[in-house]
C-alpha cells in the first residue's frame, strides 16, 4: 500500500483530458485555503483496475468526466439516490469500504441559478438537447419546481427523458413556430457552438429571446457561442458554461474537505485560463 506523504491527492479521470481546467481551479482553490492536496488530470483506459490503482497510491477524491460517467457507477460501492435517478456520476471520494460516487453537475445548475434569481418555483424552462448532460439540467429544474419541455432533433430521445423526468418534449423544429414569451429560461445543452464542433449556429431561434429571458449555455469554449450572442442581442439575462464548472466543482471540493470552496478565486483562476485559451486558439 502506498499513501502520499506530504499532500493530498485528487485529480480527474477521463479520457481525454488533456484540455481539462479543473486542475488549475481545483489548485488555486487548495493554495487560497493552504491546503496540503494536489488535483492532476490523468487519462484512464482501464477504468476498474485504473480506480483500484488510484485508491492504493492514496487518491482521496476524482472527478469523472467522458466517458465515464455511467459506466464508473457499476463498479463502486456505493451511487447516492439523486446521481442513480439521473443515471451518472462525475464525482468519487474513497472511504474505508471503497469509492462512492455522486453527481454534482445538478448542483451546480442550482447554484448557477441561484445566483440570479431565487424565484424559479413554476417557471417555464426549455431544455435544449436530450444527451447525457441534458439529464443533470433537466433532474435540477424539476428539483426547482420548473415546468420543463426538452427540445431535441430526434424526438424519440427526447420522449426518454420526458417519462423518466416527467416533463414536455417537443422537436427543434417545432421551436420555430413559437413566439417570444414561451419560455422564461432556456438551457442550450448540445455540443452545437462548442470549440471544434458546429461553431456557426444556434439550436434555438434568436426570436424566443427578449429580456425576460435568462440563457444558460453549458458550453464554455468559446465563452460567446451563438447561441448566447444571439440571447445578448435581444436583451436576456446570459449565465456563461463555466458558471456550471464553477460551481459543480465547488460542490466536489467541499464534498472531499468538508470546508466551503472559495468561489471568486475558484472563478478568477477559470476566467483567466479560458480567456488564454481563447487567446491561444485565435492566435492559431
């Protein structure tokens, strides 16, 4: 058995995981608290004997992130209620009987809008997409009481999750024969805008925004997708991608520590990374 002597170790699991910036927050994190841990990215390929090596060199915490965040749940201990309903889990903390696992990413949907309004309860909210991620979004709105309708191009994805989360479905064409004023948020879930993929366009037609409308994107590379441009223009309120990183990793760190995370330095350390980042890729 091996265990670190001098620092704490955490880190996340995935593969790839090269262009992960959970370890330059999770760091600034632990440096601003003077906590003696230490967060690395690592790429896993075998991923149960990978966790059984990583819980005898003394990994206290791990992130999980694609494509582990449904198989991982069938090879540890133990999967809180909220994480199994939604069907995976981005975060394991050892204990003596082995890893457990929850999701935090809900959470941090929560504390992202939050952040903006206390008052969701029987808001009406579209969910665009019906992947993986659009689980976690959808399980959180109906935690805060919202009327939620999924939007997805092959209807049938949609209609899954619509009876495992009981809510409304409706096709992306469809979203183009609505008006202004059907929906009081909308979360854009696809890789549609992100860095590398369809960069050009939005799912959602700019004519259901106005400034009545908050739009939370969960891509944050590049930080103004289309999708959000097209919010700003008419005025809605823009929650960024990284605000959902942010706070589903202030979740695990205090989940691992026990201690409360410090958000603005956690925030700043992301910030500054992303727009380096932007800055790299613009400069080619």
């Amino acid at each position: 058995m091996i265990r670190p002597a001098q620092e704490r170790l955490f880190g996340v699991i995935g593969q790839p995981v090269g262009h992960s910036l959970s370890p330059i927050m999770m760091n600034r994190a632990f440096e601003v608290c003077k906590l003696p841990c230490h967060y690395l990215a690592m790429e896993v390929t075998e991923l149960e004997g990978d966790l059984e090596i990583l819980s005898k060199v003394g990994f206290e915490g791990l992130s999980v992130t694609v494509p582990y965040k449904e198989d991982v749940m069938r090879i540890i201990s133990n999967v809180d209620a909220d994480a199994a309903f939604i069907g995976s889990v981005n975060t394991l903390k050892r204990f003596d009987n082995g890893w457990e696992g929850k999701n935090t990413d809900w959470l941090g949907v929560i504390r992202a809008l939050e952040e903006v309004s206390s008052l969701w309860t029987g808001k009406r909210a579209l969910v665009v997409g019906a992947g993986g991620a659009s689980r976690a979004v959808v399980f959180a709105l109906r935690k805060m009481g919202m009327d939620v309708t999924v939007a997805n191009r092959t209807i049938e994805r949609a209609e899954v999750i619509g009876r495992h989360f009981s809510c409304r479905v409706i096709s992306l064409e469809a979203l183009q024969d609505l008006k202004t004023g059907s929906w009081d948020l909308i979360v854009q879930t696809t890789s549609v805008g992100m860095r590398g993929y369809d960069e050009t366009r939005s799912p959602v037609p700019a004519s259901l925004f106005s400034p009545k409308v908050v739009a939370m994107d969960i891509v944050y590379t590049p930080k103004w997708t289309v999708f959000l441009r097209d919010a700003r223009e008419r005025g809605a309120h823009i929650i960024f991608g990284s605000e959902m990183l942010l706070y589903q990793g202030a979740h695990q760190f205090e989940w691992w520590l026990g201690i409360r995370a410090p958000i603005e330095a956690m925030r700043e350390a992301l910030e500054n990374a992303l727009e380096a980042r932007e800055v790299m890729e613009s400069n080619g």
